[in-house]
C-alpha cells in the first residue's frame, strides 16, 4: 500500500532530463487528458514537502481534484511507465524483457522462425549478462515450438534443449548455495568485521569447509566466480593474511574488467568491488596505491539518483581515507564542510550503515580538532539511530566516544551514570573485549579523580595499557582503526 507522499518522493527522485521525458511522454501516450496529470505533477514537483491539502485548495475548481487518490494513482503508472520507456536500453533486465517479449508476439502470431531468431538473439544477451533464469525461460519456448507445433527435428533441437537446461540448473544451484555462503560471511562482517571473537572465527572457518568453497570447485560462471572469490577474499582480510587477501580481491577486480558489459549494467556492483579492493590496500598500509588508484580512478556511467548517491558516499570515504593517510585535518575539515549538504541530499538513497559510518567519521574529525559540541551533537544522532543492527563494533565505539566527549566537556556530573550505560551496552551487544575492559576500568577511576594532575596519570596508564594490548594482539589495534582513541590518548 502506497503511502500518501509516496508519489512526492517518486517525482523528487527524477532527475531534470528524466522529468522532461515524462511530460513529453505524457503529451504523446495521453491526449487529451494529459494537462491534469502534468498539472498535478508541476504541482507537486514544486513543493518542498508533501501537502495535500495545499494540493486540495490549489486544484478545487478541477474536475480530477474530486477522485484526487485515483488521480495520483495513474500518475504514479505513467511515471513508472516513462522510466520504463526513458530505461529500455540502461536496464539489462529491461533490455531482455523486449527481446524476450517479441519473441512472444512473434511466436503468439504464428511467425514461429522469426520468434526463433529473437529468442537466440534474448539468449546470446542473457548469455553475456550471465542471467541463467532467462535462459532457462528461452529453452522452453524453444521446446514448446518443436514439441507443440514441428514434427521433426525433435532429437536435434528438443533433447539438447533439456541437456542445456540440466546444465544450467546445476550451475543456478552451485551459484545459488555460494551466494548463500556470501551471504552468511556478508551479514557476519557488516556485524562485527574483526576476528577479536574466536567463536566468529571458528564460525566463519566452518563455512570455508563447505565443498563448493574449495579452491578446485571454484564456478566458471561470472556470478558463481564473483561470490566464491568474494568469500575468500574476505575471510583473509579479516584473518589478517595481506597476501591471499589480495589475491582474492585482485580476482574480482579482474573479473569486472573482463566483463565490461556488465560493469555498464551493474554499476553499484562494480564500485563495492572498487571499494573492497580500496578497503584491501587501505588496511595493510599500501597508501601510495590507494591514493593513486583514487585519483585515477573513472567510475561507469550511472542512470539513476540512487546510483550517484551510492557513488559519491563511496568517493566520500575514499577522500576521507586519503585525509587520514596525509594528515590532513585542515583540508579535511574544509572537505566535510563542502561536501555535506550534497551528502545530506543523498541521505534517502544511502544505506542507512554506511550514512552512520559517514557521520561517525565526521564527529572523528570534530573530536580530533576538539571541536566537541560539534562531536556529540552527531554521536547523540548516531545513538539515537536504533533502527541500525549491523556494524556492532562503530555502534560501541560511538558510546565510547560519547563517554570520552563527555569527560572532555567536563559533564562530571553524569559520567558515572555514562559509564554504568557503556558498559552495559558493550557486555550485552558482545563488544566487551580486552581493550574495552582496560578502557572501562580506567574511566571508573577517572570518575572520582579530584585534580588534573590525578586524572592524566590514570588516562596516562590507560595509554601504556592500551598500548601493550595493541602490540601484542594485531586484532585488538585494527578493531580501533575507525575510533579515534589512540588520538585522545596521545593528547596527555
């Protein structure tokens, strides 16, 4: 059931050119009737929040204003219909529909050879895109044909049909049971992407026993390659293995940039496959690569609000990156400031984790600069955000720094209470590790400090603490490489 400002969003999201398409396409598909429904969208497409009694008030004396609902309800098909129309040659999806579907009309006409020759042509394109279901659909029409209306040729053209089917049903299975696998490893690592649990890891472990994840099973297909690569790529970065991790991730890319039809087709794809690879470099300290890859980088061509939205909170983090490796505080403050009202425009069509990720870094930089009204004003959102169940360790690391924000501020009055609420949210959401510990110990003893000079020697022994942990386990000191505490600590 659509929503009542749902029409609004769907007309806010339409780029300029795409909304000239729609009222020429309007214009063409709907004489006549066509003013009410432009009308209607200018209307709305004027507002900067759905109002549909200004609506009401605007178009009283029009007739469509009394069955406004069904009004709004077609104009909702017809702009569908113009993406539609305005996508036909973008959408690979769309692109085999129309071939697809001639064939129908041409087989439904009784032009059963022509009907032939558009399905071969729906099939080398599936083919290229790696789109087994739509083979599948085009093997039993080619079947329906000989068997229902040919008397002959059936051993030529209707067993090798099945044969081809069995085939790609057992490729559909194996790409099927190793996207299950992605899936499994994907939701581990957006919950907690380090291996500081020896139970995550032992979990993990069992899932690279599975037969299809072996190294000699590896699928030929694209989709069956990307996400059996994509598993062991990210075992090995989170197992901490530089060299089998970009072996893996190097796979990737590659595979990408053999298929270059479907980087055009999947564009978003491609980009999480650019990002990991970034994400590969940027983690064991190959800085010069990433920053050159960055700034060579040429990302697809996008067709669509969300695709540029996607794109640009990508580049965002990886300018970040680059921020962090130069050192840059200064151009980096002068980069947020710049970028974030685009950012803010974007919000709707960013992934509601990698928006908090965005924030968190920015509240990173107000923390730095000791900027730190600036700070928790953004770590206060990002704990309000309870809607939010992946990233376990950046949710933890935002209430540490609101502890440490308000020990800053000096909010004596409520830090024992914070304390009290940290803890507890570390222990219950299993982010209550070594480093944690240390870090809670000494805050409650930070509490009842009476001068400066007692509260920089607990937070300086806090420092040796957090120190030998970060030499002695590997794990523990990449946990921390997105929260600033080490910054803090080298503050005293």
């Amino acid at each position: 059931m659509k929503k009542p400002d749902d029409l609004f969003k769907l007309i806010k999201s339409l780029e300029k050119a795409e909304k000239g398409y729609f009222k020429k396409f309007a214009q063409t598909h709907n004489k006549g009737a066509e003013h009410q429904y432009l009308k209607l969208f200018d209307a709305i497409d004027q507002q900067l929040e759905y109002n549909e009694p200004d609506l009401l008030k605007k178009f009283k004396s029009e007739s469509f204003v009394k069955q406004l609902s069904v009004t709004k309800s077609y104009l909702w098909d017809l702009i569908l219909k113009s993406q539609r129309a305005y996508r036909a040659q973008s959408s690979k999806f769309m692109r085999l529909n129309a071939l697809m579907e001639n064939g129908e009309i041409l087989f439904e006409k009784g032009l059963y050879e022509q009907a032939l020759v558009a399905w071969d042509k729906a099939k080398k394109l599936a083919e290229a895109f790696d789109e087994k279901a739509f083979i599948l659909d085009l093997e039993a029409w080619k079947r329906r044909y000989f068997v229902d209306l040919k008397a002959e040729l059936w051993d030529t053209n209707v067993l090798p049909s099945f044969e081809t089917t069995d085939k790609l049903l057992e490729q559909y299975r194996t790409t099927f049971e190793i996207q299950k696998i992605y899936y499994q490893i994907t939701k581990y690592i957006k919950t907690y992407p380090d291996f500081r649990n020896p139970e995550h890891k032992q979990k993990y472990e069992a899932l690279l026993q599975h037969p299809l994840i072996q190294a000699k099973n590896e699928p030929a297909d694209f989709y069956g390659k990307l996400y059996f690569n994509y598993v062991h790529s990210n075992y090995h970065n989170l197992a901490n293995n530089e060299k089998e991790n970009l072996k893996y991730i190097n796979k990737v890319i590659q595979l990408w940039h053999e298929n270059p039809l479907l980087i055009n087709v999947e564009p978003i794809r491609y980009i999480a496959a650019i990002n990991n690879y970034l994400g590969t470099l940027s983690k064991f300290g190959r800085y010069t690569e990433f920053i050159n890859y960055v700034e060579a980088f040429k990302p697809p061509v996008f067709n669509s609000i969300s695709q540029e939205a996607i794109y640009y909170e990508h580049w965002w983090r990886w300018k970040e990156i680059t921020f962090k490796i130069t050192k840059n505080d200064i151009e980096f403050g002068n980069f947020i400031d710049e970028t974030f009202p685009k950012l803010v425009a974007y919000a709707p069509y960013i992934n509601s984790v990698r928006w908090m990720l965005i924030r968190f870094a920015i509240a990173g930089h107000y923390f730095k600069t000791k900027n730190y009204n600036a700070a928790l004003t953004i770590i206060n959102e990002l704990i309000d955000a309870k809607d939010i169940e992946l990233r376990k360790d950046i949710q933890a690391h935002t209430r540490m720094m609101y502890l440490i924000l308000h020990f800053e501020l000096k909010n004596t009055l409520i830090l024992e209470s914070i304390t009290r609420s940290v803890k507890r949210y570390l222990q219950q959401n299993e982010n209550y590790f070594v480093t944690e510990r240390v870090f809670i110990k000494h805050f409650n003893k930070l509490i009842y400090s009476t001068n400066s000079a007692e509260a920089d020697k607990i937070i300086n022994e806090l420092k040796v603490e957090v120190v030998e942990i970060f030499e002695s386990n590997i794990n523990e000191k990449i946990a921390f490489t997105t929260m600033p505490l080490s910054h803090w600590l080298d503050l005293y």
